[in-house]
C-alpha cells in the first residue's frame, strides 16, 4: 500500500478516535497516572530486547552470521528507531537486515534470518493468545474466542504450507532459495527449542508491561485477559494500512477493553502510553544509530557465484568450521 495511503489512513483512524474521545476524562487518566509504573513498563521493554537480540543470534548463527550479543542488540534498538518512521511495525527489520548483512552480499540469508527470529516471535505470541482463550475464567464474547482460534488456525496452515512454497516454480529462485534456508533452519532443534523458550519470555514481558500500564491507570481488567488482547492489537499493528500502526492500535485496544467496561477514552489513552513506551526504546535506538557506532553498511556487488552459497544452515556443514564460520559472516 502506497505510503500516503498508509498517512491518510491513519490520519482517518486518529480523527475518527479523537471525535469520539471524552478529552476530560484523557486530562484526569494523565493527571492520576502512576508514572512509576509506566517507567518500570520502559524498563521491562528495554530488556525485551535484549532477550530478542540473543533469540535473533541463534537464527542468524544457523545461517553462518557470527556476530556478537552486543552488536545484534545495537541492531534490535536501531531497528526500533526505524519502525518509529517506516509503515507498520515491522520496518525495522529490514534495517536490521541491511546490517547483518554487513556489506557481505548475503543479503537473502540476512532477511531469512530476521524472517525466522520474527516468525517464532509470532507463532509464539499466537499460541500463547490461543492458550489464553482455552483458559480463561472469563465469559468472552464469540468474536473474540473466533478471531483468536482463526488467526491460530491461520498460522498452523501457514507452517505446514512453507515446505510446499519451496517447491512452488511461480516463485522466483531466489525466494525459493531463501525458503529452503528458512526450512534446514527449522530442522536445528536447539536452536529452534532455545529460541522459542526465549520467544515465550519475550511475549509474557510484553503483555506484562501493557498490565502495568493498565495499573498505572487504574483499569480494572482480569490480569489473564491481557494475555488475549495484547497479542491481538499486538497482530493488528503488522498489518499495512497505517504508519507505525497509528490509529489501528488505538481502535483495537479500545476494540478489545470496551466490552469488559473500560471507557473508551481510558483505553485510548491506554494505547497511547502504550506507543509511548516503544517511542522511548525508538528513541534509545535512534542515540545508537545516530552516535556513529554502527554506520550504515556499504552494500558491495555480488559475485556470479555467490548466491549459491548465500543459502543452507551451517550445522549442515561440518567442513565449516569457527574461523570458516567468522571468514563468511564479516
């Protein structure tokens, strides 16, 4: 979707949500709100990515990138100053791509690695949404048990049908070489049960932090419902119809909490301190980027011979061994 679509879209979204906001009540959210608890939200997020930096390495070790935990953490928090001004959630990563990539002409293995360490987030974020639902204490509304086994149903068929699209000849070879790396990634079980381990930390932090800024603001929601609803916002902000997910966060979060008795301007307000908390990581990331300790890398023509090694994951490689390993990856 064209990116002025994308602004008008938003620009919609938010006008639509201003008219109908009670400001006053807005007003006295901000006035009452426990700014200590916001800061500890902050906080918890902050540490997210450094536990997703370590899941991102294990990927991008399979696909022969050795760097170290600190330099993919750089990476992470220059990826969230980006997703602050490219459309959706998800821009950054293709930064993040571009600097793993490091100039080294391996630019499929770098996007299949970024693919990977945000796909198991997903999956992960899905099946705990799906587990919250199977669980809760609470009557919910039918759309909301629908829309939750749907987008899981959804997801299991989108697992099962990626070894079906390598074979797919309508795709370009190159794509289809990239899901083929994605694939003999998958099959690295240790990797793969480390990652989804740290996967599932990452995804409990972030539905806390979202819980605590309910408590800053005194909202009275099941703390187990935070585990359906953060994920379904969380979902609806990858979709490409607005900047950074502005206005469609707002509209879900007030989607998801006004039928449990939340007003509409608390949950709008809810969301906002919600962004407010990635704009701080974004803006941690945008010192990073700007401070001169990761510049940009120079991408460098590719050699005829190169996307043929571009692909496969290095434990099905035994000649490879460290100092092949750090030979590829520079």
């Amino acid at each position: 979707m064209n990116k002025y679509v994308r602004m008008a879209v938003s620009a919609l979204l938010l006008g639509w949500i201003a008219w109908h906001t009670d400001w006053e009540r807005v007003r006295q959210s901000f006035v009452n709100l426990r700014v200590e608890l916001w800061l500890a939200a902050v906080g918890i997020l902050v540490v997210c990515q450094a536990i997703s930096a370590r899941r991102w390495q294990l990927f991008a070790r399979e696909l022969r990138f050795d760097r170290p935990l600190h330099r993919l953490l750089g990476y992470y928090l220059i990826g969230m100053y980006f997703n602050l001004l490219l459309p959706t959630s998800v821009g950054g990563d293709v930064m993040r791509a571009w600097y793993l990539d490091g100039g080294s002409g391996r630019k499929l293995a770098s996007f299949a690695a970024v693919l990977l360490d945000r796909i198991n987030g997903l999956i992960v974020l899905i099946a705990m949404a799906c587990a919250a639902v199977a669980l809760s204490p609470e009557r919910l509304p039918a759309w909301i048990t629908w829309s939750v086994w749907g987008i899981g149903a959804s997801a299991l068929v989108g697992l099962a049908s990626l070894p079906l699209l390598v074979r797919l000849e309508v795709l370009p070879q190159g794509r289809r070489q990239q899901l083929q790396t994605m694939v003999q990634a998958l099959h690295a079980r240790r990797p793969l049960v480390e990652a989804t381990l740290w996967s599932a930390v990452v995804q409990i932090a972030n539905v806390l932090f979202v819980w605590l800024i309910g408590l800053a603001l005194s909202i009275d929601v099941p703390p187990a419902y935070y585990f359906i609803f953060v994920p379904m916002v969380s979902l609806l902000t990858l979709l490409p119809i607005s900047v950074n997910g502005m206005g469609v966060r707002e509209g879900g979060v007030a989607l998801f909490l006004v039928p449990f008795g939340v007003p509409q301007s608390t949950a709008v307000t809810l969301a906002f301190l919600w962004f407010a908390v990635f704009a701080v990581g974004g803006l941690l990331g945008g010192v990073v980027y700007l401070c001169g300790a990761y510049p940009r890398p120079v991408a460098r023509p590719q050699g005829p011979g190169e996307e043929a090694n571009d692909h496969g994951s290095l434990s099905r490689h035994s000649d490879q061994g460290r100092e092949r390993q750090l030979d590829q990856a520079a």
